[in-house]
C-alpha cells in the first residue's frame, strides 16, 4: 500500500495539479428588457425574455433627432429609444458580450443557448479594442432547435474583452445566456502587494486642498471626486478635488460624490460627475492588477469606467474594468485585469457617474484597494516546440546570468531530450499572465550567429521562432538594449532556394453591377447588387499560418485596364477571416513588381489564403499576375510550391464558387493517406516529425496535414 501511495504523490508532483475549467463570464439575456450594450446601428429586441436578432430586414435610428419615424419604437436597458425602420440589407452586427474578463493570451470557450429560424453560420468576433489586430475571429453555425453551442477563441491580447455577432442573414436568431469559461492550470502561488494607503477613508486628508494638476501631491490622494458646478475653475468648468470623506450612521466612513444634476451637451454630461481610485504610481502595459472596492448609490446607477493618467481627468483610454451598476445596498467589486498596450502609463481608474443617469445622485466608496503581484524581476526565457508536443513552463522559465568580464546577461534553454524551437523572454517570473505580458522582441528575423546583434523592445506576447530546434544560448545586452543567438546543440535550419512560381494566371473579371445605394462601399449610381468581391483571386498556402507569422509577398502583374484590388486574409478560398492583408494593389497596363513584408493579425489566425478582391472597379479587366513568392521572412520555408498552379484560385462572377487555376490537384482535394512508412519530409526536403502541419511528402506522395 505503501508503494502504491508513493507512485501516486510521484504522478501527481510530475503531471501537477488537473487544470481545471473557471467560468470568467455569464449573462442570462432573460434578466433584460432590453438591449444591454452598445447599440452598433442594429438593436436585438426582446421577444418573451428572449433576445431576439430579426435578421437584415430592419435597421434603427435613435428617437431623438432621427430623419425617419416609425410604428415600432425599440426600448434599449438603459430606456434609449431607436425607431425600427425597414432595410434591404442583410449584413449586421451587435453586441452579444462585454466587459469579460481575460487574460493575455489566453484561449476560451464560449457557451451559448441559441436557435435560428433558419441554418446559419455567421461571424461572431472577440474583441480587446477596435484597432487592427485587436479582435479574434470565430465562425460560428446555429440550428432550427434550441441548443447548446460551443467555439473557441485563442491568443487574445487583452484584458477585457467584448463578442460582438455579425450574421449575413435576414434570419431570425434567438439568445437565451451566454457564458465565457477558460481551463486553466494551477499556478505557482503568489503574494499580492497593497498600493493604496487610506482607502478605508478612516483617516482625513493631509492636505485636503490638494490640487489635481500638482505632480508632487496628487499621487497621495486615493480618492477624487468632481461633483458639476463644485470646485469652478477660471475657465468656467469645475476640478476634481480630494474626494469628500463622511461618517455613515454605524461611524464607518465613506467617500461619497453628492453627483449633481449632468446638464451638459452630448456626451460630455457623462463625465459632468466622476470620481476616481488614484494609484500611487503609473503601470506599464502588461501589469496585472487586483482591484476591490464597495459600492453604493441613492438610486440604482449604471457607470462607465476609464484609464487617467497621473492627473485625474487627463483621459487615456477609453475602457478600464467594464461598466459598474451600483443600487441602494452595498456591493463588492473584485476583479483582477491586465493593463493592455493602449492602458500602459496609466495612473487611475475614473468613473463617469452619468451615462445614462442624469438626475442629481449620491455616490459612495469604501475599502479601495488597489494590489499588484509581487514577482521576481530580471531576465528570464522560456522555451517550447510545437512540433514535438513540448509547451511552454514559464514557472521555471531559466534566468539569465549577468557576466561582469562581458557585461553580458546569457541563458541557455533547451536540453538534450527536449530541443526548443521558439521561445519567450520576460523581464519578470511568477505568473504566466504576467510573464506574457513583460517579454522582450528582437526587431528582425533570428538566425544563428552569436555576433549578429538585434535591437529589441518590450512587447506583450513576443513569441520568438528560432531557425532550428535544439539547445540555444542567448545573450543579452541591456546597456544597448540587444540580444543574440547561438545554437549549442540541434537541428538548425538553414534558409534554402527559393524560386518564383512561373505559372501565368490570368483572371478574366467581368463587369460588375452597380453597388445598391445601402452598400457602405458605393461608388456608383444606385441599383443593382454587386459586390466587390464577385471577381475573386487567391493565393492558397501550403499550409495554415499562425498570427505574428511574418511573411514576404512578391508578384508581377499587369491589366488591361486600370484597376484597383483589396485583399483579404481567408482561411480556405471563400471562407473570410479578415479584412486586412497585403493592402490594397493597384493594376494597370504598365508591368510593375509587388513585394510586402505580412505579418498574420490575430483576427486572421488560422487563415492559408490571400484574396484580392477584382470587382473594385465596375468595369470589365483581364488581371495577370506571374513569378509569385510567398515565404518565410527569414527564408527557412516556401509557402506555396515553385511551380505548378494548384496554389492558385479564381472565382468569376456573383454567386459562383472559387475554383482552382491547377485543376483537378487542388489544396483542398489532397487525402491524409495512411502510408507505410512513417518519414515525412516538407517540400524543403527537410524531415518533420508526426505532429508537423502543412503539405508533407510520405512514400513519394504530397498530403496535405491539418
């Protein structure tokens, strides 16, 4: 018995503790009556508790100042009221989430019990910001019945995240909840520090007539509060000032904003009232933070929060840590977020007291805190390969060693039986969030020469791909801020000959219908129903690409004609991820050359295809383009073959289906054949092992491996 417990305690130290699935977010649509977030042009209604999408056939217009009236009148939560109006179109979007909770790279699944009138598979993003690679991107099918569905999302790159559906239907499709939920393993314990001091408000200002603008002071202030016409200015405005502190009739004491009535024009009423928990020092992106505090109001009050900068008012970002409801009963607010890139030296929390709640209200505060965690600082390096199953263990990510006769840092990752072929530096260790969030990027390529010096800077989420598997060493010089990287032991790969694809496509795009007058890409007269994309080209990958993957593109090109095409990122042909690709080319009668440098954006992770869009222009045109090139960028892989056209698509006129220029030996018709032999080789030539994904050659045969 005695063995037998030992071998137990040996697996349960050598797998650690079972991961374990945390729900971060849930929201149950029945609870509303209407609409509960941002209105994005469309507004779901609410159809027996249930919130309802009615499909493409409608859009809305606020009440107030609309140009159009209607019979039907659209209540949003916070009592908005939108005119529903008739549309011909089909393509909307709206809001099904916002305000979850999320962790840097991390992956979730969502949960939701959804039906459709009709079978429908639509574009549902997840989304930290609205910037270019600041959204993931899901597809996602719903049936006729009731059911659960499930999708994931990985690589997020922020804190607090919204899901925002884009149907391309005039289907009927019904929410009932929605939950967020990640599976996450144990981490290493860690010990949170307190920033704030008096946020229990049991202690009286020092200087209570502390300004807000004065720097040497106004980091002492846990709490500010703005209260309309109160603390006037010479301009005519009001200032924020050391929040009021009172006692309750228990003797407990509170910080308390008596809000006044918010009377000023458009958005700007929403801030007329604001209060604000000051962090005694600014934070750099990537910075995890625990915040509390309890809440209370006269009346029942919806917030918006922000990021200020040192001092209060001085706006920085548009989003903090959601929206806050407070009631007439105390509450407690627990949450532990990331400062994201565009947060990063941001100093407070502000609270914009009247969004919706205009009328003169009472705001109260207690038990601020503001904790971050305590980790190791320094320089420290992880490592992982994909292809053989090994992942990252930042909990004992190797520390890098400062030499004085070299005024060098250096580490060695990698062992003999467990070769790394990516990596990931931080400048702190204790927390895998954390550790994500503080990495160090090098600004090129990485090859393996100890004498070939690349700057870096901070970046969250740098993973560092090495040409080779095998054991490395990396130096580092933090007086140049410069790093470099020599392999100890392993596999390098070297970069090899890469030809263009001689293969002449020609795309024969014909004339397009106009653009009806509700397509927000009109350029024509109204009438008609074309799209920009009923002529289509692709250049199809080898394989699927990872975002942060960085690429080079390289054509000829030529048309009979002027014209300009838009490109897509596309996983299959057809099959949109992405708006934004290699930008826009510009066609003509004269030959010209094409090269870019691609990085994958986030919300095209996954994808394998370039689409150029070729009904830009309503006119007829004959597109060429030869002698293309898709590779790595530090020249290790091509990502197309050298010759022949099956990486190539076309697809001409509305309603048709992408087809390929190769013929029958086309990207999506290869098998996964089972092959006598196990050896695979990519088509470098190079071996790969079991789990490699893309076009590997077993027994003389290509096979596509997803």
């Amino acid at each position: 018995m005695k063995k037998l417990f030992t071998l137990i305690a040996f697996f349960a130290v050598c797998l650690g503790a079972k991961a374990e699935w945390v729900e971060d977010y849930k929201i149950d649509y029945s609870t509303y009556q209407g609409f509960p977030f941002y209105v994005m042009g469309y507004v779901p209604e609410w159809v027996d508790g249930v919130m309802t999408d009615l499909g493409g056939n409608y859009t809305y217009a606020t009440v107030e100042g609309a140009e159009q009236t209607s019979d039907v009148i659209v209540t949003t939560q916070a009592g908005v009221e939108y005119y529903r109006l008739a549309s011909e179109g089909t393509w909307h979007q709206y809001f099904i989430a916002d305000g979850i909770p999320t962790e840097i790279d991390g992956k979730y699944t969502i949960k939701a019990m959804v039906k459709a009138s009709e079978p429908v598979t639509m574009n549902v993003n997840m989304g930290w910001g609205w910037g270019s690679g600041e959204q993931a991107s899901a597809s996602v099918t719903v049936g006729t019945e009731w059911a659960e569905v499930e999708w994931e999302y990985s690589g997020i790159g922020g804190s607090s995240c919204n899901l925002v559906a884009q149907p391309n239907t005039a289907a009927q499709i019904e929410w009932k909840w929605l939950t967020v939920s990640h599976n996450q393993k144990e981490q290493r314990p860690v010990e949170w520090i307190e920033q704030l001091t008096n946020g229990d408000a049991e202690t009286p200002w020092a200087d209570p007539d502390t300004r807000f603008n004065d720097t040497e002071n106004n980091y002492k202030i846990c709490a500010w509060g703005k209260e309309k016409g109160v603390n006037m200015n010479d301009d005519g405005g009001w200032d924020p000032f050391p929040a009021t502190i009172e006692a309750e009739p228990d003797g407990n004491h509170v910080f308390v904003v008596h809000a006044n009535d918010a009377t000023s024009e458009g958005d700007a009423s929403a801030w007329d009232n604001q209060f604000w928990i000051q962090s005694p020092k600014s934070w750099k992106a990537g910075t995890q933070i625990k915040l509390h505090f309890r809440y209370k109001a006269s009346k029942t009050v919806t917030t918006d929060t922000q990021i200020h900068k040192q001092n209060p008012s001085d706006y920085l970002h548009y989003e903090a840590v959601g929206s806050v409801t407070f009631t007439p009963e105390w509450q407690e607010f627990d949450r532990t977020f990331t400062f994201s890139d565009a947060m990063g030296g941001g100093w407070s929390i502000a609270f914009n007291l009247n969004p919706n709640e205009k009328s003169a209200t009472d705001f109260y505060f207690d038990d601020l805190s503001w904790k971050i965690m305590k980790l190791e600082e320094g320089y420290f390096v992880a490592g992982c390969n994909p292809n053989e199953g090994l992942e990252y263990d930042f909990d004992n990510a190797v520390q890098f060693e400062y030499s004085d006769a070299d005024g060098l840092y250096t580490a060695t990752i990698g062992e003999k039986d467990a070769y790394v072929s990516q990596i990931m530096i931080s400048t702190v260790r204790g927390n895998d969030a954390a550790f994500k969030s503080s990495t160090l990027k090098p600004s090129g390529a990485i090859h393996n020469d100890p004498g070939e010096w690349l700057d870096y800077t901070e970046a969250s989420l740098a993973k560092l791909n090495l040409p080779g598997a095998g054991i490395w060493k990396i130096y580092l010089d933090d007086v140049y801020t410069a790093m470099a990287f020599e392999m100890i032991e392993g596999d390098d790969i070297e970069p090899i000959e890469i030809n263009p694809n001689p293969t002449e496509i020609i795309v024969d795009a014909i004339e397009r219908d106009d653009l009806a007058d509700d397509n927000d890409q009109i350029r024509e007269e109204e009438g008609g129903t074309g799209q920009t994309w009923d002529n289509q080209f692709w250049i199809v990958a080898n394989r699927t690409l990872e975002k942060g993957e960085t690429t080079v593109i390289e054509f000829d090109y030529i048309s009979s004609i002027e014209a300009k095409t838009t490109t897509q990122c596309h996983s299959t042909p057809g099959n949109y991820l992405h708006w934004g690709a290699i930008g826009d080319v510009n066609f003509s009668t004269v030959q010209n050359h094409f090269s870019t440098t691609f990085t994958v954006p986030s919300e095209a992770n996954g994808m394998q295809s370039i689409a150029f869009n070729m009904a830009e222009i309503k006119e007829a045109c004959q597109y060429t383009i030869w002698n293309v090139v898709w590779r790595l960028e530090d020249g290790t892989q091509s990502l197309i073959d050298q010759e022949g056209a099956r990486n190539f698509y076309v697809k001409i006129g509305a309603g048709t289906d992408p087809y390929c220029y190769g013929g029958e030996d086309a990207i999506t018709s290869i098998s996964k054949e089972k092959n006598t032999s196990s050896v695979a080789y990519n088509l470098a030539g190079q071996r790969v092992t079991k789990d490699y994904k893309g076009i590997v050659i077993k027994n003389g045969k290509k096979t596509l491996v997803k």
